[in-house]
C-alpha cells in the first residue's frame, strides 16, 4: 500500500513533478512523499532532498535514508532540448532509469513510475488514433530514449519482477507549472501571451495537430495506474494516455472565444519537424480497460479553465 510506505520523486521541480508532489502531499500527508531534484527549491517544499539522478549511490543513500519504497523517476531532458545535446540527455534519460531500476531489481524499492512520451512514435507511426501496438520508429534522442526505456521496463519485470509502470504522457497542458524544453510548450506559453499581449507568435505551424492533456488529468491518470492491483497493469513497456487533440489554430480560435482580440501568427522553428514526427490523435483502450482511465477535459473545458486560473497571476 503506497500509503504505508515512504515514497520519492525524482525530478520534483519539473511540470510533472511539481503538480504531482503537491497531489500525493495532499492525498498521504507531506511527511510520507519526499521531493527530489539537481537544484535547491526557490520556496519551501520540504521534506526535500537535492539528488542528481545520474549518481547512483546519492540515489540509494536517499532511498535508504527515508526508508523509500516508491519511487517516480521524472529527470530528463524533453524533446527540443534534448535535440541540443544529444549525448547528455542520452545519459541522463538512460542512467538515470537504470539507478531506479536497479534499486527495484535488488529489493531496495518496490514500485517505479517512470514517464514515456508520444515521442516514442514516429514518421512511419500510424498518425491518427495510434494503437498501443505499432511501428515505433522516433527520430528524436528523446525519443529513442523513452522507447528505449521502455524495453527496459518489459525485460525488468519479465526478467526480475520489477513492478514498473508507465504513461507515455502527451503534451502537458496546465497552470500551476511551466513546461521546459519541450516541442508541446506552445500550448502552454500561447496562454500567458494571449493574457499578456494578445498575441502569439508560434513555433509549430497553423495545422500542426498533437495529442495533448490537461495536467491535472495527467497528474491523475498518474497517481491511478500507481494505486492500480499490480495484476491489473498487464502493459509493462508503457501505456498510450489520451486527453485530446487540437492544432495551433484550433487552440487559438477556442481562446479568442474568450478572448476575442486575441491574434496569433505562426513561425515554425526546429520544432516543426520533431512535432511533424509524432502522432495527431492516440487510443488509449488498453489505459480505460486495464484501469479505468477516462480524462475529464476536453479543448473547451482546458481553454477555460487556464484562462481562469491564469487572468489573475499574469499581468
Ligand atoms: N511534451 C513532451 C515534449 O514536447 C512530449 O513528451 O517533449
């Protein structure tokens, strides 16, 4: 039971990590749900612990220190800076997995969230509505790293009995934190510009179409596939998680609903052909009917509610 153990994230002061540590904080209590990450927190967020993932004795200090047997790993470099160094997010995606692996593999630790990406589809992928089980084929170190890590998670729990799970998270969309380094940003910045400015200039063309989810419902679909029966999760690679679909201008036009001066222009950067590279729309069959994962907001019910947290803190 998660509730009676100590558990760790890695990664804490991510998107993910941010939004997911206050949730578990409030569902088991702070003292149960220690947060990690390479740098100091720029406000209280104790009990904390500055851990560089790579280092697998620091990790294994902190494990056994706190009596650690959870652990979500969340450090990596997402896709567009990831493309900037490559060799460096390679090791850090990968050694990082294997220290928190290993921990399981040796009875350190007993259960691993670890987060996958749409990025592990790629060009030859079928695009629309794409099956859990399909030519897999990225052109980024992203995501050859998340696939990557992905085989790794099926040969520890078919090889070692690890109890690993995994989401492969489309492009996260929420008001609490901020993206870093990923071709989805946009979705993210154009509220804060829209607020702001009234304006967005973006970096992936007009009808460039990805899978996105509202934060929160990620953050739980998390916190769902870790409370899951182990026998319940019969996908050990990762799981396809949908929340919605939409492009740059179909954000745009939900947005100038509320906001109606709000105008956009489009120039699309590198970013362009790594989200060119990646799924429109995803089935998530497997992730409703293994645990009972449905998202609760579609483009709509997001664009409302960022444009209702977000109009009193941007300014
Ligand atoms: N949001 C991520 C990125 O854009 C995808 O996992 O890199």
């Amino acid at each position: 039971m998660i509730s009676e153990t100590k558990t760790l994230v890695i990664g804490a002061l991510g998107q993910v990590g941010s939004e997911l540590v206050e949730q578990l904080r409030l569902k088991h209590g702070n003292d149960q749900i220690i947060a990690s990450d390479i740098r100091e927190p720029e406000h209280d967020f104790a009990p904390f612990e500055v851990l560089n993932v790579m280092d697998a004795e620091a990790v294994k200090t902190v494990v056994e220190k706190h009596n650690i047997k959870v652990v979500y790993n969340l450090a990596a470099l997402l896709s567009a800076t990831a493309e900037q160094n490559p060799a460096f997010a390679w090791e850090l995606n990968m050694a990082g997995h294997f220290n928190v692996l290993n921990l399981a593999k040796d009875g350190i630790i007993d259960t691993i969230f670890w987060p996958s990406s749409i990025a592990v589809f790629g060009p030859t992928t079928p695009q629309n509505q794409t099956p859990q089980d399909c030519i897999m084929d990225p052109n980024t170190v992203y995501g050859i790293s998340k696939l990557a890590g992905e085989r790794w998670n099926q040969y520890y729990f078919e090889k070692y009995d690890v109890d690993v799970r995994s989401l492969r998270y489309p492009g996260l969309v929420g008001y609490k934190a901020l993206p870093g380094g990923g071709t989805t940003d946009y979705a993210v910045d154009i509220f804060h510009k829209a607020l702001k400015d009234g304006n967005y200039t973006s970096f992936l063309s007009e009808n460039t179409e990805l899978p996105m989810i509202y934060s929160g419902d990620a953050i739980r679909a998390t916190i769902e596939i870790m409370e899951a029966p182990k026998d319940a999760i019969k996908v050990r690679s990762s799981y396809n998680l949908a929340g919605m679909s939409f492009t740059p201008a179909q954000l745009a036009n939900a947005i100038q609903q509320h906001l109606p001066d709000f105008s956009i222009n489009y120039e699309p950067d590198f970013r362009q052909p790594i989200a060119d590279s990646w799924p429109s729309s995803i089935d998530d069959a497997y992730a409703r009917k293994d645990w009972n994962w449905k998202p609760a907001y579609d483009t709509e019910g997001l664009v409302k509610l960022m444009l209702d947290n977000l109009r009193e803190l941007v300014v």
